[in-house]
C-alpha cells in the first residue's frame, strides 16, 4: 500500500453520538440552517460542503464502533469542528440570535486567526473561524 496522501480523497463523513437525536436534529436546522441530506429512525445527515455530519442515536452507536464504547456527553471535550467563514463577528450575532450561548469569543487569537466557539446539544464543540 502506498503512503496515505496518494489514498485518502476527501473527509467524507464524520458521526457524532447523540442522546436525543430529535433535539440536535433541530439544533442543526436551526443554527446551521441546511436542509436534511439523509434521515431514517436511528440517523439524521446533514452535508458540510463536501462532508457529511452523521448524528447517530446513541443507541446505534455500538454496532458501529464496538469493541470499543461510547463516552458520556459530559467526559470532557476531545476536538473541535471548525468552520471557516468571511466575518466571525457577523456570525456570532447571527448565531446568538439563533438561541446559540457561545462558550468564548470572539477573539483574535495569537496565531493570527479570530474565532469563536459553542457547543451543540450532545457537546460537541463548534469553532468559527477566519
């Protein structure tokens, strides 16, 4: 097999655990307002330019990743989705006017970059950024 860079493509799809799949459901339409790319009983998929954000009820989480489990929402952050945009001020108003708590920003950070961050329902952190 050759290195990694001749075979990855693209990230095509990232699953996120959720306990109440019809509230972060609703989350997503509201805050990010795209539409429903894919939906079934167990999973809601929205697309992120060229990625899919797959919510998965919790309960299907086990099938996908055993052996290994499932942590609990509130064991701590463990990564951060960034989203580029063109104006991180705008944006945040746009999101608190969206019923989004931010959990810091905005800030101009000291590498050069102004973010902003907030959680979704399962605690999943979001970062803007420009």
């Amino acid at each position: 097999m050759s290195d990694w860079d001749s075979q990855s493509k693209d990230l095509a799809a990232i699953t996120l655990f959720a306990e109440d799949l019809k509230g972060t459901k609703q989350f997503y339409l509201d805050v990010f307002n795209l539409p429903v790319h894919y939906e079934d009983d167990n999973s809601v998929v929205f697309r992120f330019g060229s990625t899919l954000i797959n919510l998965l009820h919790i309960t299907s989480a086990p099938e996908l990743i055993s052996p290994a489990v499932v942590a609990a929402s509130d064991g701590g952050a463990r990564f951060v989705f960034t989203i580029e945009v063109d104006d991180v001020d705008a944006v945040c108003e746009e999101l608190t006017r969206r019923g989004v708590t931010l959990l810091n920003g905005p800030v101009d950070r000291w590498w050069g970059i102004r973010t902003a961050s907030f959680t979704d329902p399962c605690g999943n952190i979001w970062e803007i950024a420009k």
